[in-house]
C-alpha cells in the first residue's frame, strides 16, 4: 500500500515539458568556403565566414524559407523548421551544402 502511495505522489510531481514561445537561432558555417548572405524568414544575415556563426535571431515556431549564397555565387533553398524543447538551436551548413538543426 505504501509503495501505491509513493508511486503516485513520484508520477503527480512529474515536470511536464513546454515548448519554447520563442527560439534562438544561429546559423554555422561549415561549408568549405565563405558564405555571402543569408535570408532566415524574413531576416538578412551578413556574410559568415568559414567555421563561424552568424548572430543569434529570435523566431516563433515555425517553417521557414532558408537561403544562403556562397562566396562563388552558388545558391541553395529549403525550408527549415523551428520546433522542439530546446530553446537555443543552430542551423548548420555542413560542407556539401546540407542543412541540419541541432
């Protein structure tokens, strides 16, 4: 009976998971040359640099247009989408031009 009570009182002061109103999001730079510009949703990031990152915005959850050219003019499209527990996520670029969020 007790171990009942215990069991019930452990599950009652489980936390339960919110997702984030707002995220903080960074773009990286893992391509293998510089990248010239960035358009996030309706944000224009300068140009980054190789293995740096761009400055942190702030955007609802969500799906977004994501477009990046690099330094030798080539153009890459897709969506992005912003969601999950984590508050902080970084949009990478790795070196075939591949978007991953962590």
């Amino acid at each position: 009976m007790q171990l009942i009570v215990i069991n019930l009182a452990f599950i009652s002061c489980e936390k339960t998971e919110v997702e984030p109103k707002e995220y903080s999001v960074i773009v990286t730079n893992s391509y293998f040359e510089r990248i010239d510009s960035v358009n996030l949703s309706t944000y224009v990031l300068k140009s980054i640099e190789i293995s740096k990152s761009s400055i942190e915005i702030n955007l609802n959850k969500g799906n977004y247009p994501f477009t990046f050219i690099s330094a030798s003019g080539l153009g890459f499209e897709s969506t992005v989408a912003i969601k999950g527990l984590r508050e902080n996520l970084q949009i990478i670029v790795n070196e075939n031009g591949e978007i991953t969020i962590e």
